[in-house]
C-alpha cells in the first residue's frame, strides 16, 4: 500500500483519523481497513471508545506496536466478548503500564483475540485478567526485595502462552499452575521465564496435571483388565504426547514393543446426537460424551480386532489410493467382527466415527477418495446413515453379504477394496487438493500392521531383532526412573513427578560374611527360634467365656449351675472354643544408607552401618524361617533427581548366597530421602497378595537432602507417604537410631515408632521387634 | 426317633449334567464311599448333590460349614435345661443314624480339629464315636458323607489336610462351558437364549479376570439371579450390574470394566 492522504478521502474517515490523531505511518497504512471492520461491528459509543483507547495507545511511549494490534484485533474481540469489555481490559492495561511491565502490554495484546475466544465472556476474561495481576504483583521487582524496579520476568511468557494453556486447562487449572510456578520459580528470572514459557519439565508435568481428561498413566489398570476380561489377551502400552504438537496428531499404532496411544484422551463433547444414532441415549438432549476411558477403550477394540482377524498382505502391488481403499475395507472388517462379539461397541464406534456431509466435497475442484471411503466407512458402520450414493449402497451390500458368510479375510475384503478403487474412480482423484474435513477415524490406528514389503530382506529383519535384543539389555542395566510426588506443605499439594527414583540390583559381596554374623549371634538365634516357633500358624488359642463354643467349658458351666439352682441368673457363657492364628503377612524392610550410618555407634566400636548389617541379617534369617513373604531394599539421594533405591532381596527371591552377598557388600553415601523411597518400595509390597502388608523402615535420622533447605519440606513429605501407604493397606513402621528422634519421629510415623538409644543392642531388637508386630 | 421324611427331596430338582457325574456319583453311592466335590462357589455342587440325593431316594442334610463351627456343631452336645443336662444330637449324627446323605458343603471353612471328626465315618469302620456322651455310633447303611470345597480363594491355612482328603473320592466341578451355561440359566429361569447368552458372555469376561484382582468370576449362581431380576421386569444392565457386578468387588477398575462388558454386550 502507498503512503496515505494522497487523493480523495471520505470526509467520515477523515474525522475518524483525526479523532485517533496518530502519528505512526504504519497505523495510517492500515487504518481505513481497520475501520471499515470496527463500522460493521461496532455501535456507535463502540467506535468512539475504539479510537479513543487507540489514541491512548498511540500516546503512551511503547512505539506503534500496541496501537496497531489494538486497532486491528478489537473488533473481533468484541465480537466475542462484547464491546463493553473495553474498560475493563484498558484498565488492566493501564496496569502493566504503570508498573515496570510495559514490555508485558504487547504480547497480552498480541495473544488477547486467541484468549477471548477461548474464555468467551467478560466474566472470564475478567478471572483471567484478575489472575494475570497477581502474578504480576508477586512477580514484580521481588528479587531481592528490591521494590518494583525490576519487570516480572515470567509474565510476556506467560501472556504469549497464554491461547495454548486456555486451550489445555480451565482457567481454576490456570491458576493452580501459575501459582505452583510463582511459589517454586518466583525467585529466579531464568527458570520463572522457563517454567513460564513451558520450557522446564516441571512446567509440563504440572500443566498435564491440571489437564481435563483422561490420562493414560492413571487408567492402565483399567484398559488392562478391559483387555483381559472382554478379550482375553494383555498389552503393553506406550503412551506418546499430543499435548506439544499441535498441528501434526500422532496416530495410535503397535508393533511387537506394544500399543501406542496417546498419553491422554479429553472427554469428548458432541453437541448434538449424530443422526443415525441407534437408540435414544440417557443423556440430555444436545449432548453426548464419549469419556476419555472409552475412547482408549474403542482405539482397543479396534486394535485388539486388528490382532485377530488381520493378516498383512504385500503392498508392492498396490496405489496409495488402493491402499487407502483397502484400510477403511479391512477397519470396518474387523470392527465388525469385534462388534459380533460385543454389540455394544458399534454405539461407541458411531459415536466417535465422522459422518462426512454427502456433498462436502467438489469432485471438480478436490480430490475426493478420502472424502467418499469416509462415507462408506460410515455406512458399513452405521445402518442409519442416511447416504443416498448408488455405488456407497451397493458397496455397503457387497460388504455385507460377504461378512454374512463368516469373518472373511483381509485379503478378501482387499478384492472388494481394489473393485471399489476401480468402479468411483475419479479424474479429481489426482488433484493434490484433497478433501481431508470430517474424515479422520481418530480411534483407528495408522495400519502399519497391515502392510508387508517384498524388498525388505531378511538381512533386515535380523538387524532389527539384534537391534532390539542390545536395547533390551541396556534397559535392564540401567532402569528408567520412576517419577514420584513430592508433598508440599506450605501450599498442601503435591509436586507432580519431583522426586526421580533409580532402582539398581545392591552390588555384590562375600556371603560368607553374612554366615559368620549369624555364628557370632548363634545364642541369639536360638531365642528367637524359640519365639518364632510359637509365631508359627496352628498353634491354638483358647476363647473362654463363649456363649456358642466348641466345648463345655466345666469350671464356668459348674458356678452357672450353682447360681441356677440357687434362683440367681446363670452366665450362658459356659462354653470355650479354640482359635488359630492364621498368618497372611508380607513385609518390606526398607533400609536407610545415608552417610551417617557410617559412624560409629556411642559406646561401640562399631559403625550403625555395620550394626544394621547384623541386625538384619538376623532378621532375614528369622523371617524367612517364618515363611512370610519378605523383600529387602536400601536406599539413598543425591537431591531429587538422584534417589536411588538398591535392591537386596525380592520377594521371589530366598534367603540365599545371592541376597546373602548383597546385605554383605552394604554401603552408605549421600542422604535421605524418605518418602520417595517409601513410595517406590510400597510400588513392590502393594503387589503381593497378603492380608496384612507391614513396612519396616530402619534410618538413623531425619529425613533430609542437599537441594532442600527447609528442614520440615522432607519429614512432612514422609510423613505424607505414610498417609499414602495406610490408604493402600500398608502398615509402616519406624526403626530409627537417632537418640534425638522423639522431635521428629512421630510426627511422620504417629505411634507406629520405636526409638533405640541403645544401638548395640539392634542385632537383637530388630527381629524381636518384628516378632511382637506380628504377633 | 427323628422324621426321616422331613430331609426327603420331594421335587425332582433341575440338574444339568455336564458329564458322566450322575453315573459316577450312584456307582460312589452304592459302594457307600464318600464323596468330595471340588469347585468354585455357585458352579451347581450343591445343586447336584440335591440331585443325587433326589435320585437316589435318600435323606439329605446339608450343613454350611464356617469359622466358627466346631466338633460339637456336628455331632452334638449337651445342653442345659431346668433340671440338668440334656444330649443333642448334632446334623452329622443324626444322618448317621437315619441313614441320610450328609452334605458338609464348603469344609475347609471349618477348622481342621473339627473335620478330623469325620474320619472314622469314612473308613470301613463307618462308626462316629460320641466321647462326651460315651456312645459309639454305627452308621446306617444308606449313610453317606459328602463334602464340598472351593480350592480356589482358600489360602494355604486353609486347605484341606492331606490325611482327610486321601479319605474320599472326588468330582471336579467348574463352570459349565458357554452352550450348557447358557442352557441352565435359561431353563432355571424360564429366560429366553438370547439373554442367557449375553449373562453368560459377562459372565466369562469377568472369569478372564481372576488373579488379577478378582479371586472369582461371577458364578452360576449369580447369572440365575440376574436373569431372575430381569424376568421381573428390571432393566437388563441394571439387573447386571446389581447382581453381577457390584456382589463380586469393591475394586473400583474391576466394577468399572465390568460396567463397561455389560454396556459393550448388551447392543
Ligand atoms: N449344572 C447345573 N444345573 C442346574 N442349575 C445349576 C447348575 N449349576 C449351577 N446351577 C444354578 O446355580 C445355582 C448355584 O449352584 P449351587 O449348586 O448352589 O453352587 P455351589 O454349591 O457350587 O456353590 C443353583 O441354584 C442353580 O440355579
Ligand atoms: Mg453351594
């Protein structure tokens, strides 16, 4: 465009110029088109407050920027919020322009139609707006308590971000995740502005917290009892992220390493019922969900049908579009055969299928395969389509007569495919131009099962299989962390996935050692035996003063007589019966192998490390004796991102020179982080099938790390993480050494404590311990 | 002398055979050896001993064995009265006496002091020895002791000793396959196949699922019940899932992907 007042200008626009009265010659350029959009949306008063706010833009010393986005972007925001959101947003503007953050004006103005639209109300954007300053005061000049000189570092970012975050969470999840950002991040610039603009991990793990919908991670149990109840078969499953990429979708697929699907589903919200729908649904009018859970559980339906009923074929031979072709054919196949077994599932299915509009698509100007096989899909899906097309009726009847004579093949189902190719072909087919609307079957996977090609090779093949073999083998030598919560109390909530866990087999040592620790407490062990044996089930116990009972009970029944003849009331408890003592019980011995352990013990000359080594040593000996299910593991930290967890006894695992070798080579480094540690090992004793599940953890101090200053973070964490463990079932119980405990202990462990001053005594007080907590 | 005719089976009671049981059983009978009968709860033991005892002509007397059931539950004691003491006879022997089946249904419930009484009874002694009383019992000739358990959910305490088992013959009972499931409930209900069978199909996918949270599937037992509830007019998954579903497990995951079966089978 040329510079402005040249030749003519309609006396209108030209009192409207002069009522911006604004200099900037890129405003000039594009002023007369912003008007004539804000004219045909906005009243009267509307246009006088656009250009008045606009001159107020264009005055207030940020360069042309903010006066030129406002300009162009106001009418459509009033669009979606009304023109009476004016005040209150140049109000929050003026704001920011009042504090040090007038760099935050642009990329607030630059991201405010995307928002609008997302929160469409003014009573929305007014949570969003009273939400952005909070955190613009607390983020404001604080370093340092230095007052407001600097600019909140976090808040461009977060403004920029802003239409993707709306996008993925409520407003209510906004706010949870902006405060846990400004409460960890509020300051340090750097990582403010990281987490702010969804660079940190943390910022994603928490930003996936706060998500609607479903997440795989917590639904696994669920989908694999789907698999195993309804279809007899288990997978593994793979999670991959929608969540960063928003243009290109992965597609669920799987292979011999398991199922992908993406790592969370949002429950989906049709507005109205499709026509077609089978039988009228529960819901409301005008409002169908299809949950998250449903929708993993249609994508296995589908896959699962795929596993069974699907033979590859060679795709040599064929054209893309044949290859299309034949996929929607062999989709509807197998669904129909996993809709016989299930018939329900065809209301899931239609649910979550698009149902393409019959003349969508311009054959004329489109490529319109995909467009057409979406349709049939439809059809051979939904008996209600309501499809006029001959040749999509005829196909569907084809379709059907041959699935009526049994499941078909993949291959027969690919003849009918290539015919259908061959009668709808279309010149427009070529265009490049493709039909893509309404016709994506996100349940379906990508089909790359379905394909086998003549040109790989054997060679090939083989590689790939030793490929995987080595990649199995570094698995195993280095595990993948496993991410636990972490509490925090100031705020009272969890810090998703703070905590990273490394399990490692306990290195190796001479469990010859072990034997002569047992020899040196021979006498000991005799004790025990002694008390173990009465442990043992069977041994009865007699019930006396039963009213029903298994015997008479001669001295009681003998008074009871008495006092009847007498004419007193006799006691109709005259029986006694006897009791076993089952015992169902399976223990974890959770083994603190923080640095203090080695010093030595007062009044010994002995290290607590090498005290412990005795002490469970004997009570490995004694449980095992027990037969109780029983798993040893060690641990230690070196700030969250280190805790390491050391395996030494599993419970599949015996008392052998194995795990006898382990316990020998015990060591103790760095510090201790307890509630990560009790997570990870109740991961284990949550699995065994027992009555009663008992965690022992035996530590010689206070729960602590280097990254963490404050004292109470880890000790209220643990004592959280017993909270956690008596949910599932698991009683824990504290052994600690620390003479100076009693000011912590209870705190996490309530009463389910005991403190022994008298470390050299352990090797006897640990198994006597367990004994009576068993008892 | 107590009425024999009061533990008669005067209905013939409908049993599905699902092999050669029936045959097997009277062959047991007529040579007078016990009879154990293993298999899950509700798989129709029961129902066949009821049968068998219909069949046969004989008495019956079922005891439900529990916890808290003790030696003097089954034979009897001596009660208390105004003026003394006073013997009862407990189920066992009064079957041994008239010459009843006695049905011990879910034995290992009991403790293992109590069924060691039955030993003598299921030798060629036939005897129950009466030590309060003093009195030794010979059986009657048409007596016969049968028991039942459950191998699958018991824990290892509880199973039976092996000197109790090596005393008797034994049955192992399971859920029929689909085609005669199908047929059991349909024919105990009056329901038509087509519902039997989608009972049946939710039947076995929570079935799929046992050791991985649930010790048992849902039984015959309670596929009856639910085609009961829906012959009474109640909606088919309500009917399931309030007598399929919510009896079996309180696991959150499990009822919801059983929930879920009986949305996916019913169209
Ligand atoms: N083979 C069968 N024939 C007829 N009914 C059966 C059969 N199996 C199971 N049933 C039905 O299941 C119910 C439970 O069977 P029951 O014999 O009480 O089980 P169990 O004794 O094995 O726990 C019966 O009342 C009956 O309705
Ligand atoms: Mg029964």
């Amino acid at each position: 465009m040329s510079e402005a007042p040249t030749a003519y200008e309609h006396p209108l626009m030209k009192g409207y110029r002069e009522q911006l009265s604004c200099g900037f010659p890129q405003v000039a350029e594009v002023f007369e088109d912003c008007m004539a959009e804000a004219l045909s949306v906005l009243s009267r008063e509307g246009i006088d407050a656009y250009l008045e706010y606009a001159r107020f833009l264009c005055k207030m010393g940020r360069g042309v920027e903010p006066v030129l986005i406002f300009l162009e972007e106001w009418p459509t925001i009033a669009t979606t919020l009304g023109e009476s959101a004016l005040p209150a947003i140049s109000d929050f503007i003026r704001k920011m322009w009042k504090s040090p953050n007038g760099r935050a004006i642009v990329p607030f103005l630059q991201s405010l139609a995307a928002t609008s639209r997302r929160l469409h109300s003014q009573e929305q954007m007014q949570d969003y707006m009273n939400l952005a300053l909070a955190f613009m005061e607390r983020t404001t000049g604080s370093i340092h308590g230095i007052h407001t000189t600097f600019a909140s570092p976090g808040l461009p970012e977060f403004f920029t971000h802003s239409p993707y975050l709306l996008n993925q969470v409520s407003i209510a999840g906004l706010k949870n995740w902006v405060e846990y950002g400004i409460r960890n991040y509020g300051d340090h610039p750097e990582r403010q502005q990281d987490y702010f603009s969804l660079q940190s991990a943390d910022s994603r793990a928490m930003l996936q917290k706060e998500r609607h919908g479903t997440l795989l991670v917590d639904n696994e149990r669920k989908l694999d009892l789907y698999l195993r109840s309804l279809w007899q078969t288990d997978a593994h499953f793979v999670p991959y992220s929608l969540k960063f990429d928003e243009l290109r979708k992965p597609i669920p697929y799987y292979d011999q390493l398991g199922i992908r699907l993406p790592d969370v589903y949002d429950d989906l919200i049709l507005p109205s019922p499709p026509q077609g729908e089978g039988e009228s649904d529960r819901l409301p009018a005008g409002e169908i969900v299809i949950s998250g859970l449903d929708r993993y559980r249609a994508v296995l339906a589908h896959i699962v049908g795929h596993r069974r009923w699907t033979t590859a074929i060679f795709a040599d031979n064929y054209s893309p579009f044949q290859r299309m072709a034949i996929e929607f054919f062999e989709d509807a196949r197998v669904e129909a055969l996993a809709m016989r077994e299930y018939p329900g599932l065809r209301r899931l299915f239609i649910k979550l299928h698009p149902k393409p509009v019959e003349d969508a698509c311009d054959p004329e100007s489109t490529s319109c395969l995909r467009h057409r096989l979406a349709m049939l899909s439809r059809a051979l899906l939904d008996p209600r389509h309501g499809y006029c097309d001959a040749q999509l009726l005829d196909f569907t009847q084809r379709f059907h007569d041959l699935m009526a004579q049994g499941e078909s093949s993949t291959e027969a189902i690919a003849s009918l495919a290539l015919s259908y190719v061959a009668k709808t072909r279309r010149q427009s087919d070529q265009f490049a131009k493709v039909h893509f609307d309404n016709t994506e079957v996100d349940y379906r996977d990508d089909n790359r099962h379905l394909w086998r090609f003549h040109e790989q090779s054997d060679d090939e093949e083989m590689f790939d299989d030793h490929r995987k073999i080595e990649l199995e083998e570094e698995e195993l030598q280095g595990l993948p962390p496993r991410h636990y919560p972490e509490w925090d109390y100031n705020s009272q909530t969890y810090r998703p996935d703070w905590a990273s866990v490394y399990e490692a087999l306990h290195p190796k040592g001479n469990p010859a050692h072990i034997d002569q620790l047992l020899i040196k407490h021979a006498a000991l062990a005799k004790r025990l035996k002694r008390m173990l044996d009465l442990l043992k089930p069977q041994d009865k116990v007699r019930i006396r003063y039963q009213e029903e009972g298994s015997e008479l009970d001669l001295d009681v029944a003998l008074r009871s007589l008495i006092d009847f003849k007498s004419g007193a009331t006799p006691d109709p408890r005259i029986n006694m019966s006897h009791k076993t003592s089952g015992r169902d019980i399976a223990v974890m011995l959770l083994l603190d192998l923080s640095e203090s352990l080695n010093e030595k013990a007062s009044g010994s000359d002995q290290t607590i490390l090498e005290l412990s080594q005795e002490a469970v040593s004997l009570l490995a000996w004694a449980v095992d004796k027990l037969g109780d299910p029983f798993a040893i593991g060690g641990f230690h930290s070196n700030t969250r991102h280190d805790v390491r967890y050391l395996h030494i006894k599993g419970y599949s695992e015996h008392w052998d020179d194995e795990v006898k070798g382990r316990l020998a080579a015990m060591e103790a480094a760095y510090s201790t982080r307890m509630g990560a540690a009790m997570r990870h090992a109740a991961h284990y004793l949550q699995a065994q099938k027992a009555d009663k599940k008992l965690m022992l953890i035996l530590t010689d101090g206070e729960p602590s790390d280097v990254d963490t200053k404050d004292e109470r973070l880890l000790i209220e964490d643990a004592r959280q993480a017993v909270k956690e463990l008596d949910q599932k079932g698991i009683y824990t119980y504290c052994i600690n050494l620390d003479p100076k405990a009693d000011e912590y202990v209870a705190d996490i462990f309530g009463k389910q404590y005991t403190v022994i001053d008298n470390i050299q005594r352990l090797p006897e007080r640990l198994p006597q311990l367990f004994i009576a907590l068993t008892k | 002398m107590t009425d024999k005719d009061q533990y008669k089976i005067r209905k013939e009671p409908f049993y599905q055979a699902q092999g050669k049981e029936v045959a097997l059983y009277e062959a047991a009978y007529v040579a007078r050896l016990p009879v154990m009968i293993k298999g899950p709860t509700g798989c129709g033991k029961s129902r066949f001993v009821e049968y068998m005892a219909w069949r046969l002509g004989k008495p019956l007397i079922t005891v439900a064995c529990n916890e808290d059931m003790t030696a003097s539950d089954l034979v009897g004691r001596y009660i208390l009265e105004a003026n003394g003491t006073r013997w009862l006879d407990g189920p066992l022997t009064t079957a041994a006496r008239i010459g009843a089946i006695c049905y011990l249904d879910e034995i290992v419930e009991a403790r293992q002091d109590t069924t060691v009484v039955i030993h003598p009874l299921t030798d060629h002694r036939r005897t129950l020895p009466l030590d309060k009383k003093g009195e030794l019992i010979e059986a009657h000739a048409d007596f016969q002791l049968v028991i039942s358990y459950n191998p699958g959910y018991q824990s290892l305490l509880k199973d039976l000793k092996q000197s109790t088992k090596q005393r008797f013959t034994a049955f192992e009972f399971d859920y029929p396959d689909a085609q005669l499931e199908i047929g059991i409930v349909a024919k105990e209900t009056g329901t038509d196949e087509a519902l039997a069978g989608k009972l049946v199909k939710i039947g076995r996918t929570a079935r799929n699922l046992k050791g991985h949270g649930l010790d048992e599937g849902i039984s015959t037992r309670l596929l009856v019940y639910a085609a009961t509830l829906i012959k009474g007019g109640v909606e088919p998954r309500d009917a399931c899932r309030m007598a399929l579903v919510r009896p079996i497990t309180d696991d959150a995951d499990i009822r919801d992907t059983l929930d879920h079966a009986i949305d996916a089978t019913f169209a």
